[in-house]
C-alpha cells in the first residue's frame, strides 16, 4: 500500500512539473533565474523570479520522490524485477535531468539541450509511470492472495 501511494504520488509531482515546465518553456522565462540552482536572491527568490523558482522547486522535490520510490522499490521482497528495472532508470533519469536542467541554464538554453532535456523528461514519465503501473498490479495480487 506504501508502495503504491508513493509511486502515485512521484507520478502526480512528476506530471505536474512537466505542465510548469511546459509553460517555463513557452512563455519565455527560463533565464529569469540566471544562476543555479537557486535564483539570484538564494532561498526566497523576488517575485519576478517566482515561475522559474518554482519549477526548480517542484524539481527537487519530484527528485527526492523518485529516489524514494526506487530505494522503497528495491528494499521490498515482494517486488518483481520489472519494478525494480524501471524505478532504477527513472532514479538514473532524474540526476540526469536535474543535471542537464543545470546545463541548459548555464548554456542559456540551447536549443538540442532543451530538446534533449524535454525528451529525456519524456523517459522519466514513462518509467514512473511503469513503476506505479507495477506497484498496483503488486497490490492487486496480494489483494488476491489474501482473499483465497
């Protein structure tokens, strides 16, 4: 049950950063944050930074998330392999894009490297969501076992 609201949880934080950085991306304020990883005026940024800090906030908490679903992942015997397989590359994707988001900062946002920070967002939703997929097909058969 752990497993599931977790895995849940890490898919909706997950979904919920691609929307503000869809919208990071098209109404044009990626830099309006020039340093990283905090914005000019450290922990709470001014208000003209707020989209951009909010991003990289969203950001690092959907990171911990990830790595938390992956270390609940591999710490559970019941777990199937195929869980375990796509908590690990999502946890891998995460610190590859919070590093490349780094990089797109400092590179002011060239376009391959947004194009590639965008895709490899792409992986990562498709593994949390394959995890949590898998996390309640785990649930449904313990539901089961305990029923017969």
């Amino acid at each position: 049950m752990l497993l599931q609201a977790l895995s849940f949880s890490t898919l909706f934080v997950l979904f919920s950063l691609i929307f503000i950085g869809g919208y990071v991306s098209a109404s044009g304020v990626g830099l309006t944050c020039p340093d990283w990883p905090l914005c000019p005026q450290g922990l709470l940024p001014h208000e003209d930074f707020i989209i951009e800090y909010i991003h990289r906030s969203v950001a690092a908490t959907t990171g911990v998330l990830v790595v938390a679903t992956m270390a609940f992942t591999l710490k559970s015997k019941a777990a199937p392999k195929s869980i375990k397989i796509t908590s690990i590359i999502a946890a891998g994707a995460v610190i590859g894009q919070i590093a490349l988001g780094a990089i797109v900062i400092v590179e002011r946002l060239h376009a391959v490297l947004v194009t590639t920070h965008l895709g490899l967002g792409i992986v990562l939703f498709s593994m949390v969501l394959m995890t949590a997929l898998y996390a309640y097909r785990l649930e449904g058969k313990k539901a089961l076992a305990k029923a017969q």
